[in-house]
C-alpha cells in the first residue's frame, strides 16, 4: 500500500465532497483514505468501518494513483449488467417449473443448472454465487411441493359449487348455522417435523413398535368459529354420524344445519342417509372432489398436527389422545388463521 499524509484541512474536505455526493459506497472509501492518512494503523480503520483490510489497501492506492475519482466505484462503467430485471423475471418464471420441463432428468432445480439454463436461453452465463443472490433478490425459496390431486370436474362445474357453498356462508339466513366437517387420523407414531436443535446435535424421537391410531371428526361453524367434535377408534360412518347427534344437540334452536365436507365415502353411506332422516335439520352441502383447501377446518387439523402431534413424546394413545382433547377445548372459539399456543390457554 502507498503511503500517504494529508494535513487535517484537506482531510476534511475530503469528507464534505464524499457526504454531498449521497453515496454511502462512496463515503465509506473517503473514510478509510482519511483514517489511513490521519496516520491510523490499517486494522484499526477496518475495526472502525467494520470492512476488510483489502478494501482499505485498494482504496488507498487508487487514490494515491487518480485523486477523488478514484474512489468512485468503477463497476458503473463496466458496460451493461448481467444480472437485470429481464434476468429476474427469466429465474422466476424457470422456478415455477422443472429441469425435466428444458430435456434434463432431474426433477428439482440446483443454482448451477439455472445457471446453464439461463445461459443455453441467450442470458450472459453467471456464476453459482452470483445466480444464489439472484434467487434471493426475487425472494426464491426452497420448500416442500404440496402433493395434489386433480378435480375430475370441469372448471365452470367446480367455480358454480364453490360459488354456492361461499353465497350460503356469506348469506346465511337468520336461525340457521353453517359449519365446516372434516375428519382427522391421530397416529401413535409422530408425525416428524422441523425443530430447533443445537449445532452438531439431532434430536431422537421415540417411535412404538407398532403404531395405534384413533380419530377425530370436527366441526367449525362458519361465523362463530365455534369447533364441535367427537372421537373414536375407527374412520367409519358411526363416527360421522355420532357428529351429527352432537350437531343436532349442541345447535338445539337452529331451523337449520348446513354442513359443508368432502366427498368422503362415510358421508354418503346407507347408515348415514338413515341418520340423516332422524335428523332433518341437518343438510349437507359437498365440496367439489379433491378441494381440501376450500375447508377452513384443514387449518384447524394443521394446527394441531403443528403443536400436539408432531414429534410427540407420548407412550401410549390414551395420553396422546388426552393432549388433543385439550388441545380442541382450548381453541373453541377458534380464530381461523390464527395459532393458539396451548402453553397461553
């Protein structure tokens, strides 16, 4: 590195002419030219501007060699950018599919395939690191694909049931209720999940020789979000059809039930056509096939796989079952969207 003195005045000067430039880039390099010329060690100009000691070396010399304009940030001229906004909307859109969509085998996206991608597309080719800040810029991220099954229904078809059940929410006559119905496995092998854990360390999470299930079978009243259920050992139509007794009592002086749930087979059964005509305040409303996110009880399910089932430390199901009883007394009300944590009950 050049050495270099400058009297305290010029010093000064220097400062003023980087502060009105308005470039914190700028005034940075003017910093470390003054400190180094004040006769300050370069380790201590680097503590102060919490830079590398580099930056402090090639901004001395440039200055020492051009004046002021060296310390003004040569990339401006160095022609016309890789990386622009026509480039961050090519890496957006090459997210939203796959590697085998462009001839290649792999199913999931690496930066150094991007980047070739990119390339074999007319963009100039950009490094690893310079294609990581790029999925960064347009707040790229990496997850779990959600597994989907396709609606069998056209999409006016789908629109038209969708349109009706939101009218009968939204419109729902003074003395009638409308609740949401889904139903949820509880499983003695927990359900894993992501958890803070410390450097070098994994956490163990016991599993049962042989795993024991029971269910629950909710529902979330559409205004009130009220949660109704009951639970039992088997997913069959004695289940769904203990709910609707519950329903019939708990909503003692609605006219009417409106009850909105998938298409599972329970639903439709012969033992639960029969009930149904013990109960004939209860109507049924079916979402199209294959639609669980249009059912606001899914988040309440979420949630509770979120905050009691996954990653459990219960031995046995009757504790684990204890734990999700208390879990759907706690959230009744429950606030669609929302997570209650049991521990602020």
């Amino acid at each position: 590195m050049e050495r270099i003195r400058l009297p305290r005045q010029r010093r000064r000067a220097l400062l003023t002419w980087a502060r009105k430039r308005k470039d914190s880039g700028l005034l940075l390099r003017a910093m470390a030219v003054a400190g180094v010329a004040a006769g300050r060690k370069v380790t201590e100009v680097c503590a102060q501007l919490a830079c590398a000691r580099s930056l402090v070396y090639r901004t001395v010399n440039r200055y020492v060699e051009d004046g002021r304009d060296g310390l003004w940030d040569a990339r401006a001229w160095n022609g016309r950018a890789k990386v622009d906004d026509a480039f961050h909307a090519a890496v957006r859109e090459l997210v939203a599919e796959t590697p085998q969509d462009h001839g290649y085998l792999r199913s999931t996206w690496t930066r150094e395939l991007l980047a070739i991608v990119m390339e074999r597309k007319g963009f100039a080719r950009v490094s690893v690191s310079t294609m990581g800040r790029v999925l960064v810029a347009i707040r790229a991220r990496r997850g779990r694909p959600k597994p989907i099954v396709q609606c069998p229904w056209s999409a006016r078809h789908k629109r038209r049931r969708l349109r009706q059940i939101r009218d009968l929410v939204e419109h729902c006559p003074s003395g009638e209720v409308v609740v949401y119905e889904d139903e949820v496995d509880i499983h003695l092998n927990p359900k894993l999940g992501a958890d803070w854990m410390n450097l070098g360390d994994q956490k163990l999470v016991m599993t049962p020789g042989q795993n024991a299930k029971a269910y629950v079978a909710g529902a979330l009243d559409a205004h009130t979000r009220e949660v109704t259920w009951v639970g039992g050992g088997q997913k069959n139509s004695g289940l769904f059809v203990e709910l609707l007794a519950e329903l019939d009592a708990h909503y003692a002086d609605a006219s009417l039930i409106h009850v909105v749930l998938d298409n599972y087979v329970i639903h439709k059964s012969v033992e639960t056509h029969r009930a149904l005509r013990e109960y004939p305040r209860i109507r049924l409303h079916f979402l199209p096939p294959y639609c669980p996110d249009h059912n606001p009880i899914e988040l309440l399910w979420l949630n509770l796989h979120t905050q009691v089932t996954r990653n459990h430390r219960y031995s046995d199901l009757v504790s684990l079952c204890a734990a999700v009883a208390h879990f759907l007394e706690a959230v009744s009300p429950w606030i669609a969207g929302r997570p209650l944590h049991l521990e602020a009950v």
